[in-house]
C-alpha cells in the first residue's frame, strides 16, 4: 500500500518535521497558511489553506489521498482538525480538541493536574472575575505567574517579581480582554522541555531542551515564542542529574495515562527548582524551536513511529544520536511587540555551512521572502558539545545578512550555560 502523509502548518517546526520525513518513502504533501519555501522544495505539493478551518484541510487531505497527517500547530489541533480527520478515515498524529485542552485550557491543564495526583504542578487558582484576581494577587504571600487560560502563542504571560511588579500585573489583568487567567505560584529554577513521542498507551521521549524566550541578549526584554534553544549529547542539560531528567518522564508518563486515550506529541516545560522539576506548562505538539532540535539527531525514521501509531502497534525504542545542538532563530526587527511583517528578505543560504537552516514564518511570494509578523528562520549547528554546535550556528547566522532581522547572540555561548549550572547550584545549597 502506498503512503502518503500531510503536514499542516507552515513554521520551523514544521519545516523541521518535513525534513524529518523527507527520505521516508511516502509521498509528502503539506499545507499551512504561508508559502514556507523550505518545505514546498521537498514536498509533492504544497496548499496555501487557513488551517484552522477543518473543512479546508479534510478536502485537501482527500485531494491527495492521504493516509497519515502530522497536525504541526496547536491552533488547528484546537479548531477540531484531527477530529475531522479521523471523522474522514484519515489517521492524524496528534490529539483531538478535547484532549488538546491539555494545552489550550491552562485552567483544565491545571485541574486536570490536581484532580489526577499528577506530581509537579504548583500551587493555582482559576479566575473568570478580574476584580477577584486583583484581589488574590494583593492578599497572596509570594509572588505569581499570570497566565491566560487560552493560546497566545507563549506572549501572554506574566511573571510578578520578575517581568512586572503587583501593580502592573494588576493593571495587567484589568486591562485585559481575557475571559478566564490562572494565578499560580511563582516557580523559581531553571527552564527545561522534554518532548514525548505517544500513541497506543506508549510513551517514548527525547533528550532535553533549554528554550530562550526572552527577546534580547542576557535574557532581557519580553517573551516571544523563543528566540533559540539547545540540547547536550545527553539526555539531559549542563545543569540538571539524569534523575531530573527522569523526574520529568515520569510526569509525562503520569499525565499520558490520566489522559487515556492520547496520541501525537506531549511537550512538558518544567521548572528545575529546589524542589525538583515542576510543570510550567504542557504543550500538545512540538515546541517550536525544540524540534528542530530533536528531530535533526532522532535516528529512529519518524515515518516509522508514524505507522505503528496509526497500525496500533508498539512505539519503536528511539534511538538519538550523541550530539548535541544549538538554533538560533532570526527574527523581523520589533518582534513580538511591534514586528516589521511584510519586509522582504535575502537569505543566503550558502553562507549556512554545517548547520541546517529551517525556514519558518516567512512568505514567498513570486519576487522573493518576505517576513510575517512572527519568527523568520532558524540555524542548527549540530557537534560533539554545546561550544561546538554553537559557533557552528553562529557562524550560519551570516545567511540573515545585516539589515532588518534581529537575533540573539548568546544562546549556547559557555557563558550563558555556565549561568545555568551556577543558578542551580546554587539553589541546591551546592
């Protein structure tokens, strides 16, 4: 039987999924609400389609008979677009809307946690009245993280104490236009992500992943959806014990089993703190820039897992290779606050080197790429150590040329890593 798979979405993440499955022999067609140029170059066909409206995606999953769909984003998985899928006898990897809640609802995410004795999660509580979210936030006794319970592509959050002081996360939540916030505790540590691999009850995870979700150079500045990220040769990071590392699977395998009938991707974001890894948030499909990331060391052909998700069978065990990797995103000058969308770039893509380059939310249009409102494009240096695969993706990022996109220099450099592992040294009583 012949295979052919569809990719919604059109981001790095999605570029790095295409790449993923480039030399698997299934036909490959995607789809996505931008002309990423880097997965239209290696697959079948391409749609420029709204992805959140499942109608439109089903009709062109049926257009090229396809028998897989990788589902990239979170919005589409919120829109209902697997359901459809399934609805249609197509098999999607990634969860339907009511499992997605894991991800779209930070409130359920939250109770979901609680009322299932799901070990990490902090202290909350759920808010649809902003007056008594002003209130709790002036009687509580520490500092919180403001959280609306809904997408906001990983711009909504505030932290009290370190981004914004009571007032203006007071002034924050009344100015909103959020129907629902969460207030939670505070975690104080280091960030970390590890990505799961699940279908058919198994649970099957990759190596660690730092993201940088501060705009400018020595973590400064607003949150964006991430600037860059790294990964060690091992499992786990610089500044965390394998035990941390498998603190956090079992969280993920917790979660997996509260949630039953789970498939796709479960992305847990922790907090290393004192106490060991809390949950920061789940995410219902690959982080974005983690992926690029993994999927460049998984070994393990990624259509294979595919297959033995849809066939009921056995996730394969992953194997990854020992490397470790740096990305660093370019972005359009102004991200996120105020991006310069619509500017046309020149990638020189020869100046990449040794490292991948992933395109991401870029458009092509007829005379050239032009950028969008969020991140351009990525560079992956992969080696033997994190020094390494860095100057390699520091070197790549010459392809961003000098004028109108803005990058972060510091992600993976010894310097900021070694903050790392002092930070938690320190927090150990080390």
């Amino acid at each position: 039987m012949s295979e052919t798979v569809l990719l919604i979405g059109g981001g790095g993440r999605e570029h790095a999924i295409a790449r993923a499955l480039e030399t698997s022999e299934a036909d490959l067609y995607a789809c996505a609400g931008n002309r990423n140029p880097g997965i239209a170059r290696i697959t079948d066909g391409f749609e420029t389609l709204e992805t959140t409206n499942p109608k439109a995606v089903v009709e062109f999953a049926e257009e090229v008979d396809a028998t897989i769909a990788v589902v990239g984003p979170e919005a589409p998985l919120q829109a209902g677009v697997a359901d459809e899928l399934e609805s249609a006898g197509i098999y999607a990897f990634g969860p339907k809307e009511a499992e997605a809640r894991i991800e779209t609802d930070k409130a359920f995410q939250r109770r979901f946690m609680a009322e299932h004795d799901i070990p990490g999660c902090p202290d909350f509580e759920t808010f649809d009245d902003m007056d008594a979210a002003c209130d709790f936030v002036d009687e509580y006794d520490g500092d919180l993280a403001i959280k609306p319970a809904g997408l906001t592509g990983g711009k909504g959050v505030k932290v009290i104490g370190d981004q914004v002081t009571a007032e203006e996360g007071k002034e924050y939540i009344r100015d909103s236009d959020y129907d629902r916030i969460v207030l939670e505790e505070r975690l104080i540590g280091e960030e970390f992500t590890v990505q799961a691999f699940v279908a058919n009850g198994d649970v099957r995870t990759a190596p660690a992943v730092q993201d940088h979700k501060r705009a400018y150079e020595g973590d400064e500045g607003p949150n964006t959806g991430g600037m860059g990220s790294y990964s060690d040769a091992t499992t786990a990071l610089p500044f965390m014990t394998d035990a941390d590392y498998d603190d956090a699977v079992s969280i993920i395998e917790a979660t997996v089993d509260a949630l039953e009938d789970y498939r796709g991707i479960l992305y847990g974001q922790f907090m290393l703190t004192s106490e060991g890894p809390k949950v920061i948030e789940f995410n219902a499909r690959f982080g974005d820039p983690e992926a690029m990331n993994t999927l460049p060391v998984l070994e393990t052909d990624f259509f294979d897992i595919l297959t033995a998700a849809r066939d009921g069978d056995a996730l394969p065990v992953l194997e990854f290779a020992s490397q470790a990797t740096v990305c660093k995103y370019a972005v359009p000058e102004g991200y996120p606050t105020e991006p310069d969308a619509g500017a046309k770039v020149q990638v020189d893509e020869e100046s990449a080197g040794d490292a991948l380059l992933y395109y991401a939310s870029v458009d092509e249009r007829d005379d050239g790429i032009y950028t969008t409102t969020s991140r351009s494009f990525a560079v992956v240096g992969r080696a033997d150590s994190i020094t390494e695969a860095e100057q390699i993706a520091e070197a790549a990022l010459e392809v961003a040329g000098e004028e109108g996109l803005h990058m972060r220099h510091d992600i993976g450099k010894p310097e900021l890593v070694q903050q790392r592992i002092d930070h938690v040294e320190e927090l150990r009583g080390e």
